[in-house]
C-alpha cells in the first residue's frame, strides 16, 4: 500500500479490518465511499468473477471498479 500512496498523495486511503464473510463486509464498508474499487485475479478460469466481485456489482449502492491483478 506505501508505494501506491507516495505515488498518489491526495487519494484518500483509510485502512479497515473487519471479520465475517467477504461480500457483506465489503457492501457494508462502502456505504459512505464515493467508489468501491476491487481486485480481480487473473487466473484462466471458466469463472472470470468471483462470488466476491459479483456480489458488489450487483449490490453495491455505489460504482464499482473492478481491477485485474497486474
């Protein structure tokens, strides 16, 4: 996370650590952010999205960015 704030000092990066399952702490998490921006692995799968990434496109109240793994 370090080299992405040096390079991006006026984004805004609050750490939080939760526990339960994935999909409904990230909905929750996001329900004052302006975006919700997820990671994507990209593995050669017949299941390009997984459960996590589908349920925040669908459930989420805000935009969603869906980024691959680099």
């Amino acid at each position: 996370m370090l080299p992405w704030r040096a390079k991006f000092p006026a984004v805004e990066v609050v750490p939080h650590v939760a526990s339960g399952r994935a999909a409904p702490v990230l909905l929750a998490a996001c329900r004052d952010a302006g975006l919700l921006v997820v990671g994507r692995r990209s593995r050669r799968s017949p299941m390009l999205l997984g459960p996590v990434v589908h349920a925040a496109l669908h459930h989420a109240n805000r935009p969603v960015s869906v980024v691959p793994q680099g």
